[in-house]
C-alpha cells in the first residue's frame, strides 16, 4: 500500500518505508525516531498535552521515540517553515564558529597546536 508520508524533521519521502511504522523506524534521510508524537496525526500544540487522544500516555519529549498505541502517522507532519528556521540558526552557527572543517593533517602546524602535541 502506498503512502505520502514525510519525515517530520527533513521533510524526505518514507514511501519506501511499510506501514504501520515500528517503534525503530528511522528516517532514511536525517536517521531520527519516527514513531515520534510529532509524527502523528494526533498531535495537536493548540491542546494541553498536545494531543488530541485522551486516554494516550502523557508524553513530554514529543519528538522522542515513545510506545503510544494510539500513533498513527501524519502525511502533513513536516513544517518547512520550521525547517527553514533551523537552516538559518544553522547557517549562523556556521557564520559564528566556522563550518567544523579540521585542519589537514599534511599541512603545517601552528604554534598554538604544536604545543597540544
């Protein structure tokens, strides 16, 4: 049976993923939980507990890996403007402490490094 679900945090396709998915599905993609409550079509940030099942555990991490039996996925959990927000706090992470590159291991060490050796 096909599907149009997306992962919640990268917004790629788990078409090639079965339903029901299992508590240890991962996205191929970004490798994060995907029996998450954000992924589900029950989650709600308008409702107290943000969910809209009452009788569902109450959850506090929502997009920690959880045993809810109430999960059921949502084909419209990603929020690109949630994405888009993330890329940019990235972005100026980068911008602030560079992009983590290392330096060659081949290439001349400086004073400050040479005394770490």
């Amino acid at each position: 049976m096909s599907h149009n679900i997306s992962c919640f945090r990268c917004g790629e396709s788990l078409a090639a993923l079965s339903l029901p998915l299992s508590r240890q599905d991962e996205c191929p993609h970004c490798h994060v939980y995907l029996h998450v409550c954000r992924m589900c079509r029950l989650y709600d940030a308008s409702v107290p507990r943000q969910c809209r099942e009452d009788d569902a555990e109450d959850v506090v991490e929502k997009e920690r890996v959880n045993f809810c039996d109430y999960f059921d996925p949502d084909e419209n959990a990603f929020d690109s403007a949630r994405k888009t927000a993330a890329d940019k706090s990235e972005q100026a992470l980068d911008a602030l402490f560079g992009d983590g590159d290392l330096p060659d291991s081949s290439s001349e060490l400086s004073d400050a490094d040479k005394l770490f050796k």
